[in-house]
C-alpha cells in the first residue's frame, strides 16, 4: 500500500470518529435540553450511555402514549376542584394532600399518562415535564411520609405547594413536540 492511500484511510477514520463524536455530543445536548436536571439525575445514577438509553425510551414510549390538551371545560373544571382541595387544607391538611394527590393522578389519566406506577408516572412525565417533576417527586415523598408518621403542617403545606407547580404545569399545556 502507498502511503498516500495509508494516509486516506487514516483521514476518512478520523473524519468518521470526528462525526460520530459530533453525534453524540448533539444528542447529549438534545437530551440535556429537554430532560434538564432529568437528565443529571438519570447519568449519576447509571453509566452515561445507559442513561442516555433510558432517556432515548422513555421519549418513545410517551410519543406512542397519545399524551393531549385539556378540553377547556375540563380544564375549568380541575381548576375548581384544585381551590376545593385547597380550601380544604386549612382544616384538614393530610387528607388534602392526599386529594391533591389523587387529583395530579386524575388529571395526568385524562391528559393520556397511565398511573400504575410513581416510578412509570415520573419517567414519563420526565419527557414533557422536567421542569416540575422534581416538585412531584417532593411532593409524593412528604405525602408518602405522612401515610407513615404524621408530618408537620409544614410540610404539607410545601406538599401542596409542590403537588400545585405539576399540576398548573399539567393543567395549561398540550404535548410537546419532539425535538
């Protein structure tokens, strides 16, 4: 072999490398965008390219859920029931949270989430949602924690709080497009 077909070579795999590097540092960033602290969390807890994996599924999955918008009349009507549950806070804070609960869970189904699981329910509000997952995962803790040992008013009170940022977030917003 000549050098200069040596040479050829050794460029046309460095300019391969150079692509597939470019790749995959795009839909890294892809990813970061749209997956946010998401996508932090999912890379400290497993090696980077299985999160990524994960992540690339779970985008998948709620594409082929059918996730859609409220009607207006039903998103009137969870804004009514979230003031009910909140005007029930004030005399009975830990089964208003549980509502409050229960309520994120009604609103998700209707939108096209299924609720079998915390888990499943987290992943996929994951793709369309970051942003306020966090505030979910907070709340369901505290929420799962009273269930066990009475918090404090407190701590509901944040409950509610974090239950209301999902579910404003659930509330105003149709599916989200693929990026």
């Amino acid at each position: 072999m000549s050098t200069g077909v040596i040479i050829a070579i050794v460029v046309a795999i460095i300019v391969v490398v150079a692509g597939l590097l470019l790749l995959a540092n795009a839909r890294r960033n892809r990813l970061r965008e749209r997956f946010g602290p998401e996508y932090d969390r999912a890379v400290s807890e497993q090696p980077r390219r299985q999160a990524e994996r994960e992540l690339g599924l779970r985008e998948q999955r709620v594409e082929e859920l059918g996730i859609h918008p409220l009607s207006p009349v039903s998103r009137e009507r969870y804004a009514q029931k979230w003031l009910l549950v909140q005007e029930q806070f004030v005399d009975r804070p830990g089964p208003a949270v549980d509502e409050a609960d229960r309520l994120v869970n009604a609103l998700m189904s209707e939108r096209g989430y299924p609720t079998e699981s915390f888990d499943q329910q987290a992943a996929d509000l994951s793709v369309t949602h970051a942003s306020t997952l966090d505030h979910y995962r907070a709340a369901h803790d505290i929420q799962t924690q009273n269930a066990r040992t009475q918090v404090s008013t407190e701590r509901l009170r944040e409950a509610m709080i974090r239950y209301r940022a999902l579910f404003d977030d659930l509330l105003g917003s149709g599916p989200q497009p693929s990026h």
